[in-house]
C-alpha cells in the first residue's frame, strides 16, 4: 500500500550541498533558510497563528539520496562510522521512504508575495522539498528524559581557526560577521566522513550560503580556514 | 511534485475508532499498540540496537480522514472550537499530505515472527498505516523552552467515576485494572466534540480495546462510566 505525497514548499538554504550539513537541526543555530511554499499552498490563511509558536517541525523528503535507495543496516557517524545499527535505529538519510524530520527555529513569515517562512537551526539543503509544517508544542513534544543511549549528547564540537586573508575576506562582505559564526559552527561538527582518517594535507572545500569556504585539519580537534571566496 | 510512501508497518491499538483517542501522545500513557513490520521491513536486522532508546517518533497516514480532505484554517479543540488558525498553525488531523507525527514510548521488541514494536502513550488508531520509525533524541528534539501560545500546558483534565456495576465489570476483566486506568487516561481528556454542548442526558459510547464503554457528563469537569461490555 502506498500513499502519495505532495510538495508543499522548498528550501532556499545557506547549505547548497550535502557535504558539512550538520547532522542534526540546532547544531549550527546560525545556519538560514526560506522555506517558501508552493501553489495551493502559499496562501496566508493556511499559516495564521504559527507566528505565536518559536520552534516547527519539517517534515521533509532526503530527495538527494532517493535515488541510491536504504540498506537494513546503517553506519551512525556517532558510533565512527564503523559499528551498524538497524536503519530504523537511526537517523540515517538513507531510510526507507526517505522522509526527513527537524525542529527548526522560526524567525519570521514573510506575506508580501505567497508564503515565505524564515527559519533558523535548519540542517536542510537547497531544494528539499517540504511534506508538511507543524508547530512544535513542548508539552507533547519535548521528552528532556527520554533514553538515547549511544547518542545522549552532541557531539564534541571541534576549535575552527581563520588564516588573517580569510578574516579580511569576511570582514568585507556585507554579512560577514553571520557568515563567519555560521562557518564556525559548521565546521566544529567535524564535518568530513566518520570513516575518513584525518589527514593535515587534505584541503576541503564547502560552499556555504555565497560562499566557497576551504580549510584544513590542524589536528584531530582543530580545523583552519585557509580561504574564503 | 509528488512522493510515493510505502505503508512500513501497521498500528494494532487500543483504539478502536477515532472517538475518544487523546489529541496528543503521551495524554493517556497507558494506551498501548503493536506496530507490526510488513514485508520486505519485518526484518530484525533493521530495529538492531532500537531497544537503547526509550521513545520513538512514529510518522504516519491518517488514513481515515484523506478522502475528507483539508481546509486552510481548522478550529483546534484547545480554542474551544470556535477560533480558527492556520492548517499548519496546528497539529489537526485534516491537512495537506494528511501526515502525522506521534513521540511514542518504546515498551519492547518482538522479534519471534517478524518484528513488533510494542508501544504505550500513544494516540494512534487500530490499523493506521506507519510510513517512518525514528529514534527519539533527546539533545536534538527536546526543547523546553519553545514556546507555544495557546497550547502551552497540557488541556485541564476531568475527574472520571465508575458506577460499581462498571466497577465489577472490570474487576472480572484479567486486565481489568490496567483498562480501568486507560478508561480514566482517556475519559479525562474529554473526548467529545469541543463545538458540542455538554448534556447531561446525553450517553456515550466508545470502543477501547476489546470493551465496549459508556459514560455520561455529570457536569462540565466530572464524567461517569456507565458500563462496560
């Protein structure tokens, strides 16, 4: 038995591709999105009183991984990437029906054409195609004591360090001082595959909202922004 | 742009219809469901390591209300039934997509035949379609702080009685004292609809688990169990 889906709304994220999204939402609370809803579903009436509520739930599609399908068992980047657990048992992007779920935080709704919703916290790309808004209600939703054994925590946040020509690109752009908090809190995620050995020669590059952002492992607990374009 | 979603599983609960079910996880904890796997998902493989956490998040298909479809703005039972807001301003079961999303807790794993997750506090109807099982994390998806401006608290429960024939009914019953306590969970909520009047005249009658269960409003916080077939 199958149901159909519609696409609600897309995602117009500072993340425009996979590599160094977080892997949860809140992480990288600088992080930005529109979520600009689709025709029948841009009209003011459908969102009237979400302005009262601070956190929603997105439900969304992993429509970038649909395509390489699920496997029964998955490998958390919380476990390094080598132990397996059950997909069901994870987060895991790569899940049967691909559907994807974030609290994110909601700055703002813009009505002056459609529906634009202002989110915050998002660890969502560019294009994802929204199934559904819902206000988060904390009394429901919030279980602060419920178990979570292997991943109780966030993970270790890594010490992100800017080359002085990376800075003064920063510095020159008119939102640079969001940007550069933004690509901190990203790249302290510890971004590169779980499975991957760190290697100090290895330069990375993500495109982080206009950005083309490079940098370095200095350490296992250090990375360096060599460039920012 | 559509999406297609295969049913994974399917909800055996306590709920036989949608009278009476709670309107959010979590009102009546004592409310239980089996969620059996359906092929090719029935595979012990893909719930490994599920039994570390405590809650689940369950999305779902309200199957029963598709055909009726959605409104842009609904009036939640938390507004007396009378204010409208926003389909996605709210948690109604009526909405584009018709997908719905239950934090469960996770009472244990069957694994003889197949899987069953066995689940309590949960509002989810007899034979409702599963489309995605996730593991609750805590760091991630509680946040206690969001706010949340006209459902902000838990509804104000009703003091619920029993008449002693009721009483000795379930007395008799082998899990008489846990659908007792079910019966309370559920009849607190005040099940009816929040645009009707309360009659004292009026008897109700819900299906809970293998029960038959009739009750009346003796005033506007009070409720009786009249029998129990």
């Amino acid at each position: 038995m199958s149901w159909s889906l519609e696409t609600l709304g897309r995602i117009h994220s500072c993340y425009q591709e996979k590599f160094a999204v977080p892997r949860q939402p809140g992480l990288a609370p600088s992080a930005f999105a529109t979520l600009e809803l689709l025709p029948p579903y841009n009209q003011a009436a459908l969102v009237e009183g979400l302005e009262t509520f601070s956190h929603l739930w997105i439900s969304f599609i992993f429509h970038q991984n649909l395509e390489q399908g699920w496997k029964p068992k998955v490998r958390p980047p919380r476990l390094g990437g080598n132990k397996k657990v059950g997909v069901f048992a994870s987060r895991s992007t790569f899940r049967p029906n691909g559907l994807g779920l974030s609290v994110v935080k909601l700055e703002g709704i813009d009505l002056t054409s459609g529906v634009k919703l202002y989110l915050s916290g998002i660890d969502l790309i560019d294009g994802t195609p929204v199934v559904d808004i819902k206000p988060y209600i904390p009394w429901v939703d919030s279980q602060p004591t419920a178990l979570s054994a292997w991943a109780a925590e966030p993970p270790e946040s890594l010490v992100v360090s800017f080359l002085p020509k990376a800075e003064q690109k920063l510095a020159s752009h008119p939102q640079g001082s969001h940007l550069k908090q933004l690509i901190i809190e990203v790249l302290a995620q510890n971004p590169r595959p779980a499975y991957q050995k760190i290697t100090t020669e290895r330069i990375y590059g993500v495109k982080l909202a206009d950005l083309n952002v490079q940098f370095c492992y200095l350490d296992t607990k250090h990375l360096e922004v060599v460039a920012v374009d």
